[in-house]
C-alpha cells in the first residue's frame, strides 16, 4: 500500500522476557482474561439465547457452562484457574488452532498472519502477542488494511494508545461484530499485556476478515440487487415528484389563463401580455422540458424493471403519463386564444384611450377657450363706455359670435365621442359624461350671455376713444421697437468670421456704436411702456372692464421687458466674445509678423543668391577652377542656410493650424520659399556642372584660358541683360547697325543667346551668315530646335570652328567692327 511510508518505526518494544507460568495469573493479567473469556464465552452464548457476567459464578451451577459445552464439547468446575485454563483451551483449540499462515499453524501462524497484514503500517511492528499491541496502532492498522473506510489511519498517533485502542475496539464491536474484549485502560495500564487476552482478541480480527472475501462477494451480490433496485426505486421516486410538481403547476396555470376579466388601463393590459409572454418565453419551456424528462424517465424505468423480470411500474392515481398529457392538453386548450383575447382587448383599449385622449384634448381646448369667456360677457364695461368704444366692443363681440359659431362643431364633436365612449363601455365614463354635461351646460350659457351682451352694446354707442387712440399708438411704436430688439438680438447672436485685427477691430467699433445707442432706446421702451401704462390708468379711472387686448397690435410689454432684459444680456456675452476674437486675432497677427520677418529675409536671400551665381557663371574671374572653387563654396553656404528654411516651416504649419489664409506683411508664401529654394539648389548645382563641363571641354578642345575668357566676352556682350557702361538707346542702335531687329521686350540674362542674338555675333567674327550657312550653324548649335543657344554649345562650336585659326587678334578686330570709331561698346 502506496500511502504508507516505509519509513522504519521507532523501536518502542521492551525485549521479551521469560515469565513464569506461576504469575501467569497475577490479579492484572486475572483481570484482562476474565474479561476477555467472558466475552468470548458470551459470544458463544448467545447463541443460546443468554450471557454470562461473572465467569466463575455464573459457570457455577452448570447450566450455562452445560450450554457453551453443548457447543464446544467440554465442562469444568467452578476453579477459576481451572475455568480459564478450559476456557483457554477452548479458544485455543476452537479460535486458533485451526489458523494455517504458510505452513505454520496456530500461534505462530496467527503472529505471521498480523505481521503481514499490518507491514504497510508504519509504527508498527508486531514480534509477539503482548507488547506490540500496547499502543492500539496494530488493531487499527488489521481494521483498516481490511476496512480502510472505517478507520483515518492518518490521523492516529502512536503517544495516543488509549485512543487508539479505544478507536479499534469501538469500530469492532460496531461494524465487525467483534464483542469488546478488553479496556483500553487495561492494556495501557499493565507493563506487559496477557498473551492470551491479545491472542483471544486477534483471533477474532482473523476470523472476522478470513471470511471477509466470500462475504464481501455475497455482499456485492446483494448490493447489486439493492442498488437496481434502489435506483428503480428512486426513479420512480423521481417521477412521482417530477409529475406531481407538473401537475400543481398546471393546475395553477390553467385559471390563470382562463381568467378573461378585462383591464380598465392599457398599462394594465400591456403588463398581461407581457406576463403570457414571459410564461410562453420563460416558464413554459422548462415545464415541456420536465414534461418530455417524465415521459423518458417512465419509459427507461420501465425497460430497466422489464429486463429485471421486475414487474411494470404503475405510478399512483391520477399520476399516469396519459394523465399528465390529459392535463397538459388542458393547459394548452387554455392557452389557445388567450394571446389574441389580450390582444383584442388592448386593441379595444387603445380604441377606447385614443376616444379618451381626443375627448380629453378637444375638451381641454375648448374650456381652455371658454375660460373667462362667461366672466366677459358679464362684465359691464360698456357702462361707461364712449361711442368710438362702444362701437369697437360691437366689432369684437361681432368676431366673438362668429368664433362661437365656429366652435359649435367642437362641442358636437365632444358630445359624439362620449355617447360613443358609453356605448364602448369606457371603464371611466361617469367622468366622462360629468364632463361632457358641464360643457354642454356651459355652451348654453354662452349662448345666452352673448346674446345679452349684443342687446346691451347695442344699446351703447361710444366707446373711449382715448383707449383706441393709445392703443393704435402704441401699436405704431412698439412694432419698430420690436424689429429693432429683434434685429438686435440677431446682431448680436451672430456668429463672425475674420481673418485680420483689423476686421475684428471693425466688428468692435461698430459693437460699441449700437451699445451707444442703447440709452436712446430705452427711452423709447419707457414712452411705449407709458402708453400701455396709460391705458392702464385711464381703464382704472373710468371702471372700464377691458376683457379683450389691443387690437392693432400681439406685442405685450411683457415681451418688450423680455427682449430688451435679453438684449442686455446678449451685449456682455458680445463684447465677450469680440475680446476672444480679438486676442486670437492679436496671436494671429503676431503669427505673421513672425513668419513674415523670416519670409522677408529668406526670400531676398534666395534671389541675391541666384543673382550672384549667374553673376559667377557669366564673369570672367580667374581660371575655371577658381569659379568651380568660388560655387563649391557658395554651394556650401546655401546648404548650411537649410534649419532657417525648416525654421520658417515651423512657422508656416502654427500658421495653418490658425487656420491663417493671407499675410499683408510680406510677398512670400511658403510655396514661393519652397520653389525659390529648389530652383537655387537646382541652378548651383546645375551651375557648378556647367563649369566642370566647361572644363572638360576646355581639356579636350586644347583651348587657352585667354580664348575661353574671350568666348566668354563675346557671349556677354549679346547677352542683353549685361550691366556694363553701354546705354539702352546706344545698344539697340549698334544691334539694328548689325541687321538685329530689336524689339521693345525686355530680356533678362539667362546664361543663353537666342538665333538673332547667336547670328548677329558670329556675323560680327567674321562670318558669312547666309541663311543656308545660319541654318547650317544653329542645327548644330540648338539640335533640340528651341530657338536658344547656351553658353555650353557656344563655347562647342566655337572651339570646333575656331580651333588652330582663331586669334587675340582676330577676336579683337571682330569687337573693332561692331565699336566702330567709338571707345567702347
């Protein structure tokens, strides 16, 4: 056994000694066989039907000794010595002699017998049939090696021995049916425990569990049985309760789903039909689920007992499955229509709440019309009315009648759906038809009052005409002043867009001019006030009862008081707002003054610098090398100008996220910046390129450094856009003197010559230029046909024309032509 450790237990057993026979009874070990023979004595007795508690009295007279002789055969007196020495001899002969461990028998076999079962054990270590029980570890060690589930092995200690034994023998006796032989105390209490006792007491253990295997085989057997059995009987069981629990809920549920008592509320109704909905969506599928388990269950219960040649189960009255499906049929029939009689009666009641609804609005809208309409026609006003009055309270009152006519439809409206209400049966149509009779009761009322009042105002011809006259003033005032509150507002709730300090500058200037003006109208919302104040005052005085409002005029002094306290409060929120604008306006500005001062310098630094190359690229300073030196140089300068540009970047993406559209402060825009610097690092480095040319060309052509500075001279020259001592009106004649036509378009200096100028300078060398011989000279020159000649071709052809021929001097006498007698060209 796995659980157990092997570990070797702590020798805890005094060596055996010798005894002697004559203390074989001394009073303690007296005392362990007394108890131990009794209760194997009884063990036999009870057999007999009796027991026996002092052995040697009770085997006194015989008749009980007689008895155990009757089953092992023998008698003796009542000597005690004697009487357990026979009893001894019984056990031995009837308890262990018969014990067969491997070849050895009785007490050696019993002792080979304890020893192997009890191996696994640890703290235990059975030599012999006294001390190595002392500590109850080998009775509980026999117990659970054969019946593990009666003992926690783990749990017992070996410094604990009345525990221990107490725990084996108390297990024993309960599911062994090993009487106690001993007391714990009587083992723990005696120095060396009697052989005799332990072996009686052992024995029992090996003959408890010697048939162990032929009864737990019997036992399986019967478990078997019993445990179909009891699962057959917990399947009915089952099933009992599963279709008694079924059949009380659809006892419940069927009244509830025959229950068709209306609701009065669509709320109500609605909350029905959400609870079928819950019971067809949450209670119901489960029930179908126990219901199809029932009929399952019954169907296995019943093949399990047929198989089992056991007889068919028949479930309790009223509980057969074609009683369930009765009831369930029940149910169902129950359930049928009852989701369309609710739907029906929500219908009806929605019918009935929309009839409700329109009665409740067209009544509320016509008492709302007709409150303060009988107090009207009551008052008497037109007692001391003028005529000019009279006869305005005769045109109201005529418009009063035509309304009242008019709303004559709405009442029958009113007393047609409360008839229709009653004939519904509408749950709340007592209040209905109260309320149907006090409007109908009122509409006569009315009727008759308006009549009284026509009489009475035709009986009076005047009306305050001072009343008129206020009022139509005041109605001519006030609608201005209302236009102009309401243009107001709109002002001064109107969203702005700008773009420029000065723009909000603006909006501010003319913010503070319609402030300035806000004195003058309140003066004006003063007189209008007091002219309806007037009004007032002259209907207090006269006892004038005005039911009615000016008619010129919807305008009240309420409204003018709310617009104008609005207007006051829109001004603060304005002024406000223009402040915002304002400093975002001021960051703005500053944006572009930032950027500009950046673009302002950075633009005229990029134009200086492709002048000042194109400046190198046509003067003749020093040798080629020291130019390509001076550009490298330049090229240089302009690279290390690069953070400024990414710097003047940075200011342009602040600008953009302003959402900054235009810069009055400079010319320059980023794209500008942007262009200028790509076209000055495309002419340096193109410009650096043509001198490298010009110096592989210069290499492979032979040519002097005197003739590449003259090429360059005579190139110059034509160039129009040379800044020498030459006049605008000298140069076009020399060039018209040379058969050039000159036309009045600037041109700027591009490092290139056009046919014209090309022509007129190979004519001035010499040259014969006839149009053949022009045509010849500028394929060669412009193979591209685009009607310019670079520097890089002039120099080509005229190291491939002129080469070994051309001189100094030759050059000269060319410059000599086109001078004339003048000094300089």
């Amino acid at each position: 056994m796995d659980h157990y450790d092997s570990q070797q237990t702590n020798d805890y057993m005094q060596p055996e000694e010798d005894w002697d026979r004559d203390l074989l009874l001394d009073p303690a070990w007296e005392k362990q066989q007394r108890k131990t023979f009794t209760a194997w004595c009884n063990s036999h007795l009870r057999k007999a039907g009796t027991q026996i508690e002092n052995i040697e009295e009770d085997f006194r007279d015989g008749l009980k000794l007689m008895l155990l002789l009757e089953v092992i055969s023998e008698i003796v007196d009542g000597n005690v010595k004697m009487t357990l020495g026979m009893i001894w001899t019984i056990i031995l002969r009837f308890a262990i002699q018969d014990i067969s461990v491997e070849e050895t028998s009785a007490k050696e076999g019993l002792l080979l017998w304890c020893q192997r079962k009890t191996a696994p054990y640890k703290n235990v270590n059975i030599q012999n049939f006294h001390i190595s029980w002392k500590d109850g570890l080998g009775f509980c060690a026999l117990i659970h090696r054969h019946r593990p589930e009666l003992i926690d092995y783990g749990k017992l200690r070996k410094d604990d021995p009345l525990t221990n034994l107490n725990t084996a023998f108390d297990v024993a006796e309960k599911y062994l049916d090993i009487p106690k032989m001993l007391d714990a105390e009587d083992i723990v209490g005696t120095a060396r425990p009697d052989e005799k006792a332990i072996m009686t007491y052992v024995s029992s253990f090996y003959h408890a569990f010697s048939g162990a295997q032929k009864a737990e085989t019997a036992a399986n057997r019967i478990c078997k049985v019993l445990a179909v059995n009891q699962e057959n009987e917990q399947l009915m069981e089952d099933y009992e309760k599963l279709a008694s629990d079924l059949l009380e809920w659809i006892r419940r549920t069927i009244p509830w789903l025959e229950n068709r008592a209306p609701e009065n509320t669509m709320h109500a109704m609605q909350q029905k039909l959400e609870d079928f909905r819950d019971y067809r969506r949450l209670h119901k599928p489960p029930k179908v689920q126990e219901k199809c388990q029932l009929e399952i269950n019954f169907n296995t219960l019943q093949t399990k007992l047929r198989l089992s040649n056991r007889p068919a189960f028949m479930p309790s009255e009223g509980r057969m499955v074609s009683d369930i499906n009765n009831a369930w049929g029940c149910l169902e029939q129950a359930e049928k229509g009852y989701e369309e009689w609710l739907l029906n009666e929500i219908r009806r009641l929605e019918r009935l709440d929309h009839l409700a609804e329109k009665f409740r609005q067209k009544a509320s809208i016509h008492e709302a019309w007709t409150d303060g309409k009988e107090a009207m026609l009551q008052q008497k006003d037109y007692e001391t009315a003028t005529l000019s009055e009279i006869k305005a309270l005769l045109k109201k009152h005529e418009a009063f009648e035509s309304d009242l006519a008019a709303h004559q439809d709405r009442v029958e409206q009113i007393a047609a759906i409360a008839q229709e209400l009653n004939e519904l049966d509408y749950y709340d149509s007592p209040n209905v038809n109260a309320r149907c009779q006090k409007i109908c009761d009122q509409w006569d009322s009315l009727g008759a009052l308006t009549q009284k009042r026509r009489e009475a105002l035709e009986r009076t011809e005047k009306l305050l005409e001072t009343i008129d006259q206020l009022y139509l003033e005041y109605a001519k005032r006030a609608a201005p002043f209302n236009n102009w509150m309401e243009g107001a507002m709109e002002d001064l709730q109107d969203t702005f867009i700008v773009h420029t300090i000065e723009e909000i500058q603006g909006l501010t200037t003319a913010h503070e001019q319609f402030k300035a003006t806000l004195p003058d109208a309140d003066k004006e919302r003063l007189a209008i006030l007091g002219i309806h104040n007037e009004v007032s005052k002259i209907v207090q005085t006269y006892h004038v009862n005005m039911a009615g409002t000016n008619p010129y005029t919807t305008i009240t002094p309420q409204e003018i008081n709310g617009k104008w306290d609005h207007v006051r409060q829109l001004v603060p929120r304005r002024d406000q707002a223009l402040t915002e604008e304002h400093a975002r306006q001021q960051h703005n500005e500053k944006l572009r003054k930032q950027f500009a001062a950046q673009a302002n310098i950075i633009g005229p630094w990029i134009q200086t610098k492709m002048e000042e190359i194109g400046r190198i690229s046509i003067e003749m300073h020093g040798t080629l090398e020291d130019q390509l030196s001076h550009l490298r140089q330049y090229e240089k300068s302009i690279v290390n100008y690069k953070p400024k540009i990414d710097q003047l970047e940075g200011d342009h993406q602040l600008i953009q996220e302003a959402l900054i559209f235009d810069n009055k402060h400079t010319n320059y825009t980023m794209e500008h910046i942007r262009v200028g610097w790509e076209q000055l690092l495309t002419t340096i480095a193109r410009t650096i390129n043509e001198v490298e040319n010009q110096i592989l060309t210069r290499d492979a052509k032979g040519i002097s450094q005197e003739q590449m500075n003259e090429f360059r001279a005579s190139f110059n020259h034509f160039d129009r856009d040379h800044s020498g001592t030459l006049g605008p009106e000298e140069f076009k004649a020399c060039l018209i003197s040379l058969g050039y036509d000159i036309g009045n378009d600037p041109q700027k200096k591009t490092g290139m010559m056009d046919t014209d100028d090309f022509r007129a300078c190979l004519i001035s060398m010499g040259y014969n230029m006839g149009e053949a011989e022009f045509a010849r000279i500028m394929s060669i020159v412009d193979p591209n046909r685009l009607g310019v000649v670079t520097f890089q071709a002039f120099i080509d052809f005229m190291s491939r024309e002129t080469a070994d021929t051309d001189t100094a001097d030759q050059v000269m006498a060319s410059f000599k032509i086109l001078a004339g007698d003048k000094f300089q060209i």
